[in-house]
C-alpha cells in the first residue's frame, strides 16, 4: 500500500506581556522561587475575577493579522475543564467555537523545488498557560510532585493549521519561518527550549491510491525544530510499519522521547467533549472593534519576507543568505548592525552563515549572547584588510574570539598572530629559501614552473603563515630570474 504523509501542527506561543493574562501578577517567572507570581485569580479561589490583559489580546491580533487571518468582531471565552495538579482552577480559559482569528494562511517555500506551498491556518485563539510540575527525577519514578503556579495564567495564543503538511520537512520548514514572524513582531520570543513556543503535531496516513484517510495520532513534547522532525519522521515509518504489517493505527497521544529518539504511547486522545466546554460566565463576550484590527494591521513591522527581499536588494546578497539571515530577528539584526560598520555584504553573510552560525551551534549560545559582536567580527575583518592578518589565520583568531570575547586586536597581540609587513625581513628568508634549495631553482630553470610554488611553501613555513603568498611568490620570481 502507498501512503501520503498528512501532518497538522498547533503551536502555542507565550505572549511576551509583562503581566498575566487575567490578573496582575507578574509573568516573569524564570528561575524565581516558586509560587511567588501568584494571586487569588490565577489560583482560581473562589469569588475571584477574571480581567482580560489588553496587551495580550494585542499581541495575539497582531499575531492573528500577519498570518492572513480574519478577526472576528464578537469571540468568546470558553472554560475547557480537566482536572490536573497543575490547574488550581480545574478549568482552563481558553476559546472554542468562536476564536479570536480564523481562516488565514501562511506560505513556505521548499528549498529543493522552490516551489511556494500555501499552508492554511484554522485558528488563532487565546488561552491562559497552566502552571508547572516539579518532579525529583523521571515523573515515572519520582516518589512526589510539587505544584509551581508562577506560569499559571500566562497569556497565550495557539495556532492550530490544517493537515496542509506533506512531510516532517515541511512542517519544520514552518515552525522557522513561524518563530521568525513571532519574534518580527514582538510577540513571543520563540524559545522551543524554554517553552516559550511549543509545537504539538497530529500526523496520519492517507491511502494514496482510495485518498481514504488514516487514523491520527498526535504527538507532544517536541521542544526543538530538530526534534519535531525527527519524532514526525519516526512517527510516519512507525505508522507506515504497522500499517504494512495489517495493523490498524490506534488513535492516541504520544510522547516524543528525546533521550530514546521514540514516540510513547501516553494516552488514548480525548475528544473535545470530554472537556465539556462551555462559555465563560466571568467574561463577557470580547468586542474588537474594525478600527483597532485595522491600527495593528497598518503599523505591524517589517516581517521576515520583507525583510528578506530588502537584504536581497540593499545589500545584494544571494537569496539562500537572505533566507538564513532572516530566519530569526535576532540574526537579522546582527547581520544589519555589522553590515552598517562594513561595506562588503557578502563576506559579512559568509564569515555568520559559516563560522559564526558554527560555533554558536556547537557551543548551544543564542546570538544574542554572541561572544563576537558585529563590532568585533568587523574589527577582525579590517585586520585581514589591512593584510594585518591573513584570511586563513583570521579562522584561527575567530575561534580565540569566540572563545575568550577578546576582540582581534587583543587576540592578535597576545599570540603575535600578525602577517610580516617588514619587506627586508621577508627578503631575508626568501634569499635563505632560496640558498638552501638550489635544486628546485635548477628544476625551475628547466621549465618546471611549480618549483616556485614549493619555495613559496617554504617561505610560509619559515614564516609560520605570516608572509603574505602573494608578496612572496613575486619576490621569488624576481631572485630567480636574475640567477
Ligand atoms: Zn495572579
């Protein structure tokens, strides 16, 4: 049997407010001592009331407008009930059957085939976080739980797609472009690591040939782009096996094991009735008038697209740089403030796309927190101008910057990393070279032009690498020819 992937996504982003979303306590919870954010609203006693924070809902609008969703003038707040240690109220605010933005769309394009895909985005809705549970250890073995509250009522906004998704790459390919939105406009800082965005999948698998659809499965606890990949692909061999073994797919949540590299059966899927949603009674009906939609839509910022032709344009870099250096707001920035200190563009793109993008990867550094500012990347790049250094020790002093936050002139003078400048100097070695291999002069006087590439060699190597090749390779050809 041939299978089509179908993969739909729900993403929620925490709305970077800086308080919550039905009270005033505070949203800043990371590394503080538990439970002190907390008030009788987001604890949910009894008698309290629930006031909804107007900058989240500006935020999520926001979020709602830039990806093409319409808003409704009237929405509403439902109560999704569960019971969960992490839930002091039982019930989650949350909005059900008239979000804040429906039917919108957001485009991808794949790499390979260049080929755009529209991906049509359901919903945009708000919805406060729950709190979080603390276990010694694996939750499996843990002798307890303790309940920390500080990120119970949390304002979020959830982005739930249609199964528009072909494969685990295009889903991934998504979540990128996504965070890269949410971070232009201001609204989440996009952190899959912290829990800032989170990314749930539901996947199936549709006969190719009767276009019968499969059973879904959703999966959970995938807290890198890396990480969804790879549970989705494992997800689709996994259906795919059993499905070739005459097994029937069950419907269920599972959970991506990262240690393991396997999604785990966690439970059977709830259905949306079993959360017995109903309408908020503490909340009225939530009005947003045209006029505000159409503020936040005429002063939204530049968005990652934008942004990204405006590379292509005003620093006429190849389109695939663009991509990348626009792929998080962060490294856009980078790349414009180093760009506004050093003329050439491209090399700039080459040395983050490549070293720097490198060793942040390797080092698990934002960059943000960049041990190299644009200042000092530029710094080092006017030394290899200046022929102070060359373009292969600059990979050296790169690394010692990166290392020690030194910037190149430090690095240089303590290493006495320079290039010989002194021309006496250099002539020195070249007529020593010279002397002591008499037998390549004598290969390059019949003919064998390479001989001078290997004087050339020595020279560097005498030198340690600080000649400058070009300088040297002349000064040989002229000794010679006088010989
Ligand atoms: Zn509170």
């Amino acid at each position: 049997m041939k299978e089509k992937v179908v993969i739909g996504l729900e993403i929620h982003i925490q709305l970077m407010t800086k308080s919550k979303m039905f009270c005033h306590c505070s949203t800043d919870y990371i590394g503080k001592e538990p439970n002190i954010n907390t008030c009788p609203v987001c604890l949910g006693l009894p008698g309290s009331l629930p006031v909804l924070n107007k900058k989240a809902l500006e935020f999520a609008i926001r979020t709602a407008v830039a990806l093409n969703c319409g808003i409704n003038q009237v929405s509403r707040f439902h109560r999704k009930n569960y019971f969960y240690p992490d839930l002091p109220k039982a019930y989650q605010i949350s909005q059900y059957d008239s979000p804040l933005g429906v039917s919108g769309y957001m485009e991808i394009s794949l790499p390979e085939s260049k080929v755009k895909r529209k991906i049509r985005i359901t919903r945009v809705h708000i919805e406060e976080d729950a709190g979080k549970l603390v276990h010694e250890g694996d939750i499996t073995s843990s002798p307890y739980s303790l309940a920390d509250y500080n990120r119970c009522g949390v304002p979020l906004a959830e982005i739930v797609t249609e199964p528009d998704f072909c494969s685990p790459e295009e889903a991934q390919i998504f979540l990128v472009k996504l965070r890269s939105i949410v971070q232009h406009l201001g609204v989440c800082d996009g952190n899959m690591e912290e829990g800032s965005m989170r990314c749930d999948a539901n996947i199936s698998l549709r006969d190719a040939k009767t276009g019968a659809m499969g059973t879904k499965v959703e999966i959970k606890n995938m807290n890198s782009f890396k990480a969804v990949k790879k549970a989705l692909q494992f997800e689709v061999n996994r259906q795919k096996k059993l499905l070739d073994e005459g097994e029937k797919i069950v419907q269920e949540t599972r959970h991506w094991d990262e240690s393991k590299n396997i999604t785990i059966s966690m439970r059977n899927k709830e259905e949306a009735h079993d959360y017995r949603y109903f309408p908020e009674p503490d909340l009225p009906p939530l009005r947003v008038d045209l006029k505000i939609t159409d503020e936040i839509r005429r002063n939204l910022p530049e968005l990652p697209e934008a942004r990204r032709e405006r590379f292509i344009k005003n620093y006429q870099i190849p389109e695939y740089d663009a991509e990348i250096l626009t792929s998080s707001k962060a490294l856009g920035d980078y790349y414009e403030k180093a760009v506004s200190l050093y003329s050439n563009s491209k090399v700039l793109s080459n040395w983050i796309m490549g070293d720097l993008i490198r060793y942040l990867n390797e080092g698990k550094v934002e960059i943000e927190n960049s041990p190299i500012s644009p200042e000092k990347l530029v710094g080092m790049l006017k030394f290899i101008d200046e022929g102070i250094i060359s373009g292969k020790m600059a990979k050296d002093v790169f690394e010692k910057m990166f290392k020690t936050g030194k910037n190149a002139s430090q690095i240089v003078n303590e290493n006495g990393i320079t290039q010989i400048t002194d021309e006496n100097k250099l002539m020195e070695i070249v007529d020593r070279v010279i002397r002591e291999n008499s037998k390549s002069i004598k290969d390059f006087n019949q003919g064998k032009e390479k001989a001078l590439n290997y004087l050339v060699g020595q020279v560097m190597r005498c030198t340690k690498g600080r000649a400058k090749p070009d300088f040297v390779f002349k000064a040989i050809k002229q000794r010679v020819k006088k010989e």
